[in-house]
C-alpha cells in the first residue's frame, strides 16, 4: 500500500512547478501579458515601447499592477498559469474595451465604468463599432494556452507546516501539504494589499503622472495611448471623484424626482454666450477711461437698458475652470461641492443628466452647443451627448474660421450663433444655444495676436510693472472684442420679430501673472487673502447681463416677469441658480422639479460658495457659523442645502435620464 501511494503521489505531483519556477513563471507572463494589453491598445506597439524606453519607468508601473494580480490569483488557484490565464483575459479584454471606447467616443476606459454596465448595453447598440477581430482572437488563444499549461503544470503549494519543518530540520516527506487554504488566502490577502496600497500611493500621485513626457497632456485617451493603459487606468481610481453626502438616501432622492409637466413655458428663444475671460475688471478705479476708450461700451449700455438684468455670477474657480462653469451654469449642481478635493466636473459626468437642453428640448427647441475648440477638450464631446444637445458643433465642425493670432475671434462666433438663429427659425422652432468662447484665453503676451500688432494703451493710477501693463493690454483688447461681440448680437437680435433672450457673461477672472502678480500690482483685493478682502467672493465674480429684445419683452410681460424672480437687489447669484432664473423668467417654473427646487433656494441664499452663504437680504454667513445655528431659518436653509447635495450625487450616480 505504501508503494502505491508513493507511485500516485509521483503521478499527482511529477509536474508540479516547484516555488522558484513559479516565481519565475509569473514575472514572465507578467511582463507577457503587459505586452499585449499593450498592444490591444489603438496606437502601434513600436510608438509604445519606444516612449517606455525613454521613461523606463513606465514599463515597472505598468507592470507591477499585472504582476500582483497575477501573483494573488496563483496563490488562490495554487496555478500560476490559471491565474495567467484570468489576469490575461481580464486586463486584455479592459485594454480591447479601452481601444474600441476610443475609437467611437474618442474616451478611454475609466474604473467608474463598472457602475455603468447597463447603460454599456444600451449604447453599444447605438454605435457602428468596428471589433479588433484579430485581437480579441489573439487574447482567447493565448487565454486557451495558459489554461492548458495550467493543466500540465500546476505549481507546488505552499504551506507553512512544510517551511517550519524544514525550519526545524524535521522530516518534510512526511508532511503533506494538503489544500494549504490558509496559506492561499494569506498570500492572495497581501497581494491584493499591496496592490491597493500603491493604487492609494504610487498609482494615484498626481506629480509623478504629470511628470511623464506626453505629447498633449490634455488630451486623455493621448495620455493613456502613450502611458500604457494598465497604468493610467489604475492612476484613474482616485481622479475625479464624487463624494457621497452624509445621511445620503437612494429611495429618499428618487421620490424627489417626481412631478413636472412639459410644455408650460413661453416659446422664446434662449441665447447664453460665455465668453472666456470676460470680466469687468477695466471698471475698478485704478483704470483712467474715457468715454471714447472704454473697453466695455456695450456691456455699460445694457445695464441702463430697460429689458435688461445684470449683475454678477459667482463662479467655481479663479482664473481657470471653464468647463466647470459651464457644468454648474447648465446643470444647476455645483463643481466645489462634488468633492472635498479638487476635481473636474466634465470628467466626473459619464451618463445623462437633467440640463437646460433637456427643458428646453423637451418643449420643442432646436438646442445646440458651440465651441471653437477641440471636442475632446474636456471630454465635450461626450458631456453635452449627456445633456441632451441636439447639435455640438466644433472647430472641427466649422467652415472658414477666423483668427486673431491663434485663437477663432469673437465676431466670428457671433455669426455663426447668427446662421444658427436662422436654421432654428426656418425650422419653425424656437432656438436654444450654448456657446462658448475662447479668443481672450491666456496667455495675455505681447504676441498674443501676431508680432508687431499694436494694442492700445492702458493707464491706471496704480504704479505697475511693464510685464503687467503688457498683460494688461493684452487682456483688455480681447474685452473690447468680447463686448464688442455682445454689441453685435443685441444690435441683431434687436432687429428681429422673433421673441429672443440674450446671456452674455464670463466663466471666470483673467489668469494675470503667478501669484496674481498683476492683481497685486493693481491693488485690487483679488490680491490678498478672503479673510481680510472686504468683499470676499471678488475673486470668483464675473459680470453676466440678461437682455430681452422687444418681443421677448412682450412676450414675457417682462416688468411681472422680473418681479416675480426675486433677485437681489445687486444682482449677485451663483452660476448654478443662473438656469432656474431663466426658466422661470420664461414660463418655464413647474417643468422640472430639480430646477423648481433651485429657484426656492436661490431665494434664501442667492450665493452658496464653497462654505459661504450670501442671503436673499445681502448678509454673509460663514459655514462655521451656520453650522451652530438651530433657529428655523438656519435649518431650513441647512436642509435645503444637504437635499441639493444629496439630490445632485443622486442624479451622477443612479437617476435614469431618457
């Protein structure tokens, strides 16, 4: 009997990988596998490779993740080629995902993908995708393979009776190991650890990513062609995230999505220009002006202007973060409020979304969002599909652009918003359309605009450096080109028998040198510290005005119609209430729950600020000390803020948007 069992033990364990062959086998199939999850990806291989040359080390950062997959899924399968075999066609087939989600939304695959499976179904479907047959096939062949080396070649497991009678110089032959489950799960337990310990660390600093050499480090599925995808999709789990509010429910928020009828609005036509840059910063009394040099003539006209509404937005950012300001104006959520850390509310949108497109659409509007800039800027392309724009149109998209040095010119765009009113009223349709601008875009340098072009002066009674005057300069010739943009559109609009409004403002402040050296230099409280600016929202203010023309006015019976917004008496919102105030301005209160439920907050805090509150009667309330606060305005007021936090997270996360 005993030479029986000694022949069936030979005959189980006569190809067994011992330890080290097993080592050795996973960092070859690691670096294998690494090799054709990169080679699944759409850019040639030799491109890659040759740029890991450059940056070695980018081959140990794509690698390693593989590597410990691997290296857990051997201990649990006690193969190392069945774990080879899952870790291949697993990250081989994300890789095939990555390079086909490129290919037909120009978007790489991200972790958060996962939650949306479903809604990966049911787009597919609405594609014409072209399948990389001859990868797929090279993946399942090589899975096949490692499956059948797993069956000839299981590995020697580990066991710690073994090791400690090896430790004691005991007799290891009469130790059988058995399953070693303990040790598999140990082993698989730390490998998964490590992993995620450098996902949290390693994977996820943002220093030692934009540290690595790309060609346009804007331009995400770029990045992650020329990184290697294993890397960037693991650097991808701690970006953009959205944080879940405390006291979150499902159930309770989706109750709130109740109600709303179409159809109740007046049929005018809606015009928002966000023009890039743009501020009234040439209005503060450091800057010498007469009428004849006025940069902002237009824009200073229409503030007297009857059918007119204007103040300032409150934006997300300083000086940058357009697209956030576009998300929060169209979405009536708020960027600052999605995250405790800094993120991009652009990349954070990844399924539809209840938008001004979607109101207005669904009451019959031609929509449309312009932009003379790159679709995959900002991943827009994909991000206004969401909203529900009808139209997107881009520079791509655009016939016969016009530049003032390298950037299409405001009077450009105002044209083509112009060809757009035309089509949307030969279509019998009222126009809804988001454009938004980019000529006053930084850099404000003295070749901004071409070599030897001549800008006209600034004078200021603040004593400034050359380099700040030249910015000054630089800056304020794109504002007389903005306003005069404005100028063109009212002056058109003005002409026509088709009732239209007009909202014309910035998405944030000038960029004017590090360390707001030239707000520094104007003395202008932008400059210092919010703790000790007398006005402390300055630095996030941009000017908006609201125009109606005559038949808009008519059609809105414009005196009630303002009246009944309740708006501040200066005018001050945050961008995210600007929707629900054009909504109700034009009929539209009782057509969206979530932007009705705006509306009531706009009226008891007109500005919600990362943690300041400005009240309908103008007074500033700090976080710290509304958080003390138990009398009934304060609670309501913190109710109302902990639903829109909760109902925005809910509509990112879970709402089901036609």
């Amino acid at each position: 009997m005993k030479g029986l069992y000694v022949l069936k033990e030979k005959r189980i364990y006569k190809r067994e990988l011992p330890l080290w062959g097993s080592l050795l086998a996973a960092v070859l199939l690691a670096g294998c596998i690494t090799l054709l999850a990169l080679w699944c990806q759409p850019n040639a291989l030799r491109t890659v490779l040759a740029g890991f040359k450059a940056q070695p080390l980018l081959i140990v950062l794509n690698a390693l993740p593989i590597g410990l997959l691997l290296l857990a899924f051997a201990f649990l399968f006690r193969n190392v080629f069945y774990s080879g075999a899952l870790v291949n066609f697993f990250v081989c087939a994300l890789s095939l995902a990555n390079r086909v989600k490129i290919e037909v939304r120009d978007e790489p695959v991200f972790p958060r993908d996962f939650s949306l499976l479903r809604e990966v179904g049911s787009a597919i479907q609405s594609y014409d995708i072209r399948y990389p047959v001859k990868a797929i096939a090279v993946v399942v062949l090589t899975t096949a393979l490692l499956i059948g080396l797993g069956v000839l070649f299981p590995s020697r497991p580990v066991s710690f009776a073994a090791l400690k009678a090896k430790l004691t110089k005991r007799d290891t032959v009469a130790v059988f190991p058995g399953r070693c489950w303990p040790e598999r799960i140990v082993g698989a337990v730390l490998s998964f650890g490590v992993l995620t310990a450098l996902i949290f660390t390693v994977y996820a600093s943002n220093t030692l990513y934009n540290s690595f050499r790309v060609s346009n480090a804007y331009y995400v599925p770029s990045v992650f062609n020329e990184l290697g995808f294993p890397y960037c999709f693991c650097h991808q789990f701690t970006t953009y995230p959205v944080d879940r509010p405390e006291g979150f429910s499902k159930s309770e928020a989706a109750g709130w999505e109740t109600g709303g009828q179409t159809g109740l609005g007046k049929d005018v036509s809606v015009i928002l220009v966000m023009n890039e840059a743009f501020s009234d910063l040439t209005d503060q009394p450091m800057f010498n002006w007469t009428e004849e040099t006025d940069p902002l003539p237009h824009l200073h006209a229409l503030q007297k202007d009857p059918h007119a509404l204007s103040g300032h937005i409150v934006v997300p950012g300083f000086a940058g973060g357009t697209a956030n300001t576009e998300f929060d104006v169209l979405t009536g959520m708020q960027t600052n409020a999605l995250s405790v850390t800094a993120t991009s509310a652009m990349r954070v949108v990844n399924r539809n979304l209840d938008s001004l497109f979607r109101v207005f659409g669904a009451d019959g509007y031609r929509t449309s969002f312009y932009h003379p800039g790159d679709a995959w800027f900002y991943n827009r392309e994909n991000v206004y599909r969401w909203l529900g724009a009808e139209h997107e149109v881009f520079a791509k998209d655009m016939k016969n652009l016009e530049y003032k040095g390298r950037w299409v010119t405001d009077d450009y765009m105002a044209g083509l918003i112009e060809e757009e009113f035309e089509t949307a009223v030969s279509e019998g349709r009222p126009l809804f359309n988001y454009t938004t601008t980019i000529q006053n875009h930084m850099s404000y340098t003295a070749d901004k605009y071409g070599e030897g072009y001549v800008f006209p002066p600034v004078s200021t009674t603040a004593d400034i450096s050359p380099e700040t005057r030249s910015m000054l300069e630089v800056y304020t010739e794109g504002v007389r080109d903005a306003d005069a943009m404005l100028g063109r559109l009212t002056a058109y609009f003005a002409e026509r028998e088709e009732p239209v409004v007009l909202v014309f403002y910035g998405d944030h402040l000038p960029y004017l040198g590090d360390n707001q050296k030239g707000y520094a230099e104007l003395e202008s409280e932008v400059s210092i510290p919010e703790n000790e600016r007398e006005d402390i929202l300055c630095s996030y203010k941009t000017p908006y005005v609201l125009w109606a023309n005559d038949a808009a006015a008519d059609t809105l019976n414009w005196n009630e119609a303002v009246a009944a917004l309740d708006l501040p008496e200066d005018g001050v919102l945050s961008a995210s209430f600007l929707g629900s105030v054009l909504l109700d301005l034009t009929g539209r209160a009782g057509e969206s729950p979530w932007f009705d439920f705006l509306s009531s907050l706009r009226r008891i805090a007109p500005v919600v600020q990362k943690k300041t509150y400005i009240l309908a009667d103008g007074s500033v309330l700090p976080q710290r000390i509304l958080n003390e606060q138990t009398d009934e305005a304060s609670m309501e007021l913190k109710d109302a803020v902990r639903k829109w936090r909760c109902w925005s997270y809910y509509k990112l996360k879970y709402a089901d948007v036609g």
